[in-house]
C-alpha cells in the first residue's frame, strides 16, 4: 500500500481524496495595542478562499510545533476543578517577530488552533484547541505562545456581592462585609441569614429564588402567608403569627417573633434568574458559570507605544 490507498487504486497523478491529502495545522495567535494585529502561521503555507472566514488570508508556513497541552486538575483531587496549560512555537529565524514585544501585548488575548485539509472550506476546519494566551517570548529562533484553557476565569470569587452594613437588607453593622447568601437547585434544612433581628427578616439567595417551601422554628412548620414584590414591600407588610412572608424576588423571608435559642431553618428552590429554575447538576453548573462570568472582569491591556509600525 502507498499511505492509506492499495496500488493501483488510484491512478498516479490523480487528485487526491480527502483521506489521501496532506493535512494542516493553523494557528491564529490576536495580538493587540489599540486595534489588533493578528498572527496567522501553519504548518505549511496556503492561503483561504475568498468565501472564507477570514478571506483571502495568507498563512505562513512558519508553525513550527504548533500545539503542546496538557490538563489537570487543581486543589486536591477532585475537589479541585479541570485547568490546561499548553504551548505553540512559531519560527523566527528571520527575525520577522522581534518587533512584537515593543508594541504588542499577548495575554489573555484569544488563541485558535485549527486542522484541517487543503481544498476542504476552512471555516469547515476542525478546531482542536481554544483558549487564550497568559505570556510569549521572542528570541533569534522562535515565537514563544503559553497557553491556556479558559478555566482561569473560574480563578475568582463566585460571589462578590457582601452587606453593606447600613441597615435594612443590608444588615447591620455585623454583616458588614460579609458574602451574601446563594442557594442553587432544590436545598433541605439550611440555617439562612439573619440580617435584621428587629424585622426577623432573613435571606436564603441574592436575587430571586423559585421558592421557600417551608420555614421551621426549632423543626415546627410555619405556614406560608404572602409573597411580596419587593423587599421594601415585605418590610412594610405585617407578618400574621406562626406565618412566613417571601420576597421571592430578593430570596427573602419574614417571621412574627423569635424566642432567645430558637433556631430557623428553610427549604428552598434556589436561583431562579430571569424567572428560570434550574435544578439538574449540568444546569446548575451552567448557571454557576454563568455568574462567574458576570463576576469576574477581564484584565485590562495598554499599548506599549504610541506607534506601531505598519503592515
């Protein structure tokens, strides 16, 4: 056999079939300054169709190891959570790059390697890896990229929201600073916040939960009486004796009165945001991650020059 085919089950000098022919690996490495300037390198050159994205796109056949990656998880085994850290080099002999770190920052600037097969549309190309970059470096031989998945943007607090302190649901000055509650899924026999002992008011989410099924003073049920709008609204109401009052809204709730050395407890249907409840384990991690993202701010990158030269 010659490669995949038997002999003589192509005729010499036929074109190729997909199987048959040569494959790529591309890498587009964004480097950015007020604009952006975007590096595209394989491992062979070749240049795209104009029906491509992007058009008409030269790539240098400079990609000399064009993806080295590895995975693991963090913290102690599998409390930890999933994190890779790879690398890509790009020839540099000619010195055709070393202007770049005059001028250009790389980290945290997205990152795609791709593989695919001349002839076949390159929006059609198989992605094998997508993330971003945390550093680079340029010497007389090679365009440095570290790599990295996007698991970096996990590498911060899920919540940042804390009482201010100031009264009201803000607590009192013993809350002051500390995280506000978050309830996800359906959650049995949980102690919520006590932030006003005056109004028994307490807090079981920050932001609107699908329910509180059910309030216990020392295991006794209280019976569910209104929900209201709004927080100002529920601290306005007044709570009938042995009842519970919501604000679904806000994942608060009121009592009538508490006896020294009672202990309250709820069970709750947790975040609901934008009305949705979600309680399978792949939706509450998507939720979770979701509010990550609205957490966590990306980094912020200054050009290094008022000039750049000029492609």
């Amino acid at each position: 056999m010659f490669g995949l085919r038997p002999f003589g089950s192509l005729p010499f000098g036929a074109a190729p079939v997909a199987s048959d022919a040569p494959t790529i690996i591309v890498a587009e490495a964004q480097l950015v300054i007020t604009g952006s300037y975007s590096v595209y390198v394989s491992t062979r050159e070749f240049i795209t169709d104009s029906t491509d994205d992007p058009p008409r796109q030269p790539f240098d056949g400079t990609l000399d190891h064009p993806l080295q990656f590895q995975r693991s998880i963090n913290s102690d085994g599998f409390s930890g959570f999933i994190q890779g850290q790879g690398s890509m080099v790009v020839k540099n002999a000619d010195g055709a790059y070393d202007f770049l770190p005059q001028f250009y920052a790389l980290d945290g600037r997205d990152q795609m390697v791709r593989f695919g097969i001349p002839g076949t549309p390159y929006r059609d190309w198989i992605t094998i890896f997508a993330g971003t970059a945390s550093d680079y470096h340029v010497d007389e031989d090679g365009f440095s990229v570290v790599l990295q998945d996007y698991g970096y943007k996990f590498d911060v607090p899920l919540q940042s929201n804390a009482y201010a302190g100031t009264g009201g649901v803000e607590g009192g000055e013993d809350l002051t600073g500390k995280r506000k509650p978050l309830s996800y899924g359906y959650v049995a026999n949980i102690t919520p916040v006590l932030v006003s002992a005056v109004a028994q008011l307490y807090q079981v989410h920050d932001g609107q939960v699908n329910a509180i099924r059910a309030v216990y003073t020392n295991a006794a049920a209280l019976t569910f009486g209104v929900d209201h709008a709004t927080p100002a609204a529920l601290m306005a109401g007044t709570v009938s004796e042995g009842h519970f009052d919501t604000c679904l809204a806000a994942g608060l709730f009121r009592i009538r009165f508490l006896l020294d050395g009672d202990v309250v407890t709820c069970d709750v249907e947790g975040d609901a945001l934008d009305g949705i409840f979600v309680s399978t384990v792949s939706g509450i991690v998507r939720r979770i991650a979701s509010r990550f993202l609205q957490t966590s701010s990306e980094p912020v990158y200054e050009r290094k020059r008022d000039e750049h030269p000029t492609f």
